[in-house]
C-alpha cells in the first residue's frame, strides 16, 4: 500500500536513534521492522511517500501506533523556545526520529543487554537470542526469527545466554525470564501504573536500574515525560546545559527531546 505520511518521519534517523536493535536496511532502500511478531517492509518513495508492505488495516492497527503516529513532532519542535539554542540545533538534526511503541519484553531484554555495550554489539545479542529461540517467519524477502517470549525462554540457561554474547548480563536476563514467565513481574499489567510505579516495577528485575527502566518505560510503554540519562546524555547536561538537566522542563516531551539529543551527540561524539 502507499500512505502519506505529513508530519516528521525519517527511515533512517529512526533505525540509527538507538531505541531498537531489529531494524534492518535492504540496499534498495527499504527498512524492516518487527514488533510482536508482526514484520513491516517500509520504504519512501518521494518526500512523505511511502511504500508499506501491509494491509491498510495492519498499518492502522499495528503500525501506526508502532511509529506514534498520532502525536504531531512539527509542532512539539517548534514549542522549543529560542533561548535553548542547544535544544533547537537537536532537535533540527534529529527531525524524523519518533518514538516507537516495542514490545515491552524485548525492550526490557535489549536494554538489560545494553550495559556497556555498542549498538552493533546489542544487535548481535539480540539476533542470536531471536535465533537460538524465536519463531520464523517468512516472507518475500527473507525469513526471520521474532523475538522469543518469556515462555520460549525458559529453558535458556547461563552457558547457553553466554554463548548468545550476553556476558555478566546473563544473571539479569535469566531474572527477567523468571520473573516474566512466572507473572510476577507482569508486563502487561503494569501498563496501567503511573509513571513511578512503572519505573518501580521494572527496578525489581536484577540489574535493571534507573536508566534502564526510564527507556524501557519510553520506548515500550509511551512515557514521553521521561527522559533517559545515559553517558551521552550526561556529557551533554554538562558541557551545554551547566550541570543541569533540561528536560523535565519539557513536560510530556521530555523523552521526545531526549532522541534528539541522543541521536545529535552520536554525531558529535568528538566535540563531546
């Protein structure tokens, strides 16, 4: 199907903001997403056209949502006030990242693997997981593994999670799968909870501290007014802003302007 799509939307800023470690881009300029089982083959045609291999019914059900679509990113860039010339700058680099709406057991796993990891590193990781334990599927293109349910896991044990590169966050990931599959820690329900208690409930799994909860809770459940501090983000807070940390004053797109300046320090790591 062809779709319009109005507001900012970038392909590639998207698959390099570091929020989801599955994406793919094929030479002929399509990009692949997964989510819950559910494959999309996405690519522009011209500016705000695009080519989506789906149903007009999946795009509104599925994908849509998946992209935050509903949220116009036009207008939150330009409620950025003059005075925070930083914040202006990144967000100008960083137009057509949206914020996408994952499956919260895959963000919590990709993120406990993020510890200390590079991005092609957490790629790796998660596609040896996705093959040593998830379903294929097939399409046209390619048949790929989604990511494995907490159920599917159970079976996983420390030599074979090491041999999936997940180092000294084996312990972690094996917590999350006992936690998840037992119910204890029940990731659908939880979407109910305000924001602290969200945060509260995904700390109970070992490892899972502060910024691994705040990007879970933004990148899987929507929590825009929650904005990850990383070690990018920290050198920013520093050297732009005083020490002083910019984005609660941002209100419910804090974590939106978090991307942004995620995805421009990526691109000047050296003045950083």
């Amino acid at each position: 199907m062809e779709l319009t799509i109005s507001d900012d939307f970038s392909l590639p800023k998207i698959a390099e903001s570091g929020q989801c470690f599955r994406i793919r881009r094929f030479d002929d300029g399509t990009y692949r997403f997964i989510t819950e089982g559910h494959i999309l083959y996405i690519r522009e045609l011209s500016r705000g056209r695009f080519e989506a291999d789906c149903t007009p019914e999946e795009w509104d059900a599925v994908w849509s949502p998946y992209f935050d679509l509903g949220r116009n990113y036009a207008e939150i860039r330009a409620s950025i006030p003059e005075s925070d010339t930083y914040m202006r700058q990144a967000a100008e680099a960083g137009r057509g990242i949206r914020i996408l709406r994952q499956s919260p057991w895959e963000t919590l796993v990709a993120f406990i693997i993020s510890q200390r990891k590079s991005i092609p590193a957490i790629q790796g990781a998660v596609e040896l997981l996705s093959e040593r334990y998830g379903e294929a599927l097939t399409t046209q293109r390619e048949t790929v593994r989604v990511f494995p349910h907490p159920e599917q896991m159970t079976a996983a044990d420390a030599e074979a999670l090491v041999a999936c590169k997940l180092g000294y966050r084996t312990p972690y990931v094996l917590d999350a799968i006992c936690r998840a599959s037992a119910g204890t820690l029940d990731l659908t329900e939880i979407a109910d909870c305000d924001d602290a208690e969200l945060l509260e409930r995904l700390r109970t799994v070992n490892g899972v501290g502060n910024k691994i909860a705040n990007c879970v809770a933004l990148f899987a459940y929507g929590r825009t007014a929650l904005a990850p501090v990383d070690t990018w983000i920290s050198k920013v807070i520093r050297s732009e802003y005083g020490g002083v940390n910019p984005f609660p004053a941002y209100g419910d797109a804090a974590g939106i302007m978090q991307q942004y300046v995620f995805y421009h320090a990526l691109k000047h790591k050296r003045e950083l």
